[in-house]
C-alpha cells in the first residue's frame, strides 16, 4: 500500500508514484517520510538510475514554502544536470554552478511570491561517472560512503555546530546533539552569493552511499546508520529500515534517505572521465569523520 505521507519523484516530477519498483538487482532506491510530528514534508528527492543523478533537498518556510524551495531546487538540478553535461571536464564545476543556479531561482521565485517570502532548502546532489562519484553540497543534507565496514561522511554541514567542530571547540560527534546543529551557515534562497563544498571520489568494489536530509542523521548516530547500511545489502531494504529506524527514534523531522551501490564491473569503465577536474584533488576518504 502507498504511504500517504511519502512524497516520491520521477523524471515527471509527479508525486506519490514510487520512484524505483521493487526488483532483485536494483542497485538505487530513495524514499521520504513525513515523520512523527510534522503534518507536511518539505523533503524531496530524485533518483535517475540511467543518467547516475541522485538529488535530496530539504525545504523550510512556512505557508507550505519549505516544500516550494525543495520542488524549485529538485526542478531546476534536475533541468540543468544532463549526462552530457556530467561528462564534461569539470563535473565538480558544473555542480557548483547548477546549485548556484537553483539558489538564485528560490530567490527570484520567493521574490515574486509573498507567502514564499524567506524560503530555502539544503541540497545534497550525487553524479556518477564510470567508477567515479561527484558530489557538492549546500546546507546539512548529507552525503556517506560505507566502505569496508567504515562509515565517512563526504560531505560537509554548513551549519554553526559543524563550524565549531572543525574549529575544536565542541567534539565531532556532539554536532549531531548539538543546540545549534540545525541553525545553517548556507542554503539555497537566501543569500546571492553561496559557496557548495564539492568532491570527486574513485570508488571502489562494494562501496555503498547513503543521501539523507537531517531528519535521518539528527535521529540516528553514525554507528546506526553504518549497521543498518551493512545488514541490508539491498538498497531498498536499506533505505527502509533507516527510515523506520528514524521514525522509532522520534522522526522530529522529514526523513529522506537515497541509497545506492554502484556495480562497478557493470559500469563502463572506458566511460568514466579520467581526465576531468584537472588540477582538482581527488577525496581520500578521511579518517576522522567516521565520529
């Protein structure tokens, strides 16, 4: 039966329809959740298992603007990332200017729009190339890598907490308990000028990454996730158990989780641009953000 609280994506942007069916070797799934406490869900997300495109976007505003800001953000990445455009020399480049692009159409719709005056969304985005994953990110929407049993977050909070850590006055794992984990550096909407973190990671056999929004991260620690991550190997499964997980935790927020685990020996290797982002460091999974 179809969850009444999910609000699910296509390439259509249709709603309610479930993105991915449930087939054995389907290597992407996503799915939201509304919660325990709110009445509406500012999430959403996109999976494109062909282009290798996965989007979540966490909204926020009132008057039904949070979801307005995700749906804008969702539209405008998805409009602008085509596989051509992914497979240009500077995928990271092209990332950073998309967001850039989806940031100045929340202002200009919230602009022209009274009831959606103040509107933002984070957004997390995830783009494959061969072996090789592209990510950026704006606001607290996360990015994971699970690679031999070790959990690294690859993206970057633009939040006060997350500054606090990275300057030593508060622990790596307070952020998420933190009173000002959700008081955010940066999102989409707000500011004109915006910064997105950016990466390019080779991944490697059996690798899995997990998209969230922070109603999953805020309810559930790193050690969770990462056993939830390893005992459902099948993306659907996963994102399921992670979900409901949350919503036992207190679901306090919308709950997004995208989760996919490349096959690499069925990607094209020969497709994958080895030449991209010249100049442009590669991310080695960093030890210290499996806190």
């Amino acid at each position: 039966m179809t969850d009444p609280h999910a609000t699910r994506l296509l390439s259509d942007f249709s709603e309610v329809t479930p993105t991915f069916t449930s087939k054995d070797g389907d290597w992407c799934y996503g799915d939201t959740h509304t919660g325990q406490v709110r009445t509406n869900n500012e999430d959403r997300f996109f999976c494109d298992e062909a282009r290798g495109l996965f989007i979540v976007a966490d909204g926020m505003g009132g008057h039904a603007a949070g979801e307005e800001a995700s749906r804008i953000v969702i539209d405008t990445l998805v409009g602008a990332l085509s596989a051509a455009t992914l497979s240009s020399p500077s995928p990271q480049k092209i990332l950073e200017e998309v967001l850039g692009q989806a940031n100045g159409e929340v202002i200009r719709q919230s602009e022209n729009n009274f009831q959606w005056r103040g509107m933002g969304s984070t957004a997390v985005v995830a783009a494959l190339d061969g072996t090789t994953l592209y990510s950026a990110n704006v606001g607290d929407s996360r990015a994971y890598v699970l690679r031999e049993g070790r959990l690294h977050q690859i993206s970057r909070d633009h939040s006060v907490a997350a500054v606090m850590a990275e300057q030593n006055h508060i622990k790596r794992e307070e952020v998420r308990t933190h009173a000002l984990r959700n008081r955010l550096t940066m999102c989409l909407g707000i500011e004109e000028q915006i910064l997105p973190d950016t990466l390019r990671l080779d991944l490697q056999c059996d690798d899995c990454v997990l998209l969230c929004s922070d109603g999953l991260w805020d309810m559930l620690p790193d050690e969770e996730i990462r056993h939830l991550l390893q005992l459902y190997p099948v993306p659907q499964e996963a994102v399921k158990a992670l979900i409901q997980a949350a919503n036992e935790a207190g679901g306090q927020d919308n709950i997004t989780a995208i989760v996919f685990r490349p096959q690499l020996s069925t990607l094209s290797v020969e497709g994958a641009n080895s030449d991209s982002d010249s100049g442009e460091d590669t991310v080695i999974l960093r030890s210290n953000v499996n806190g």
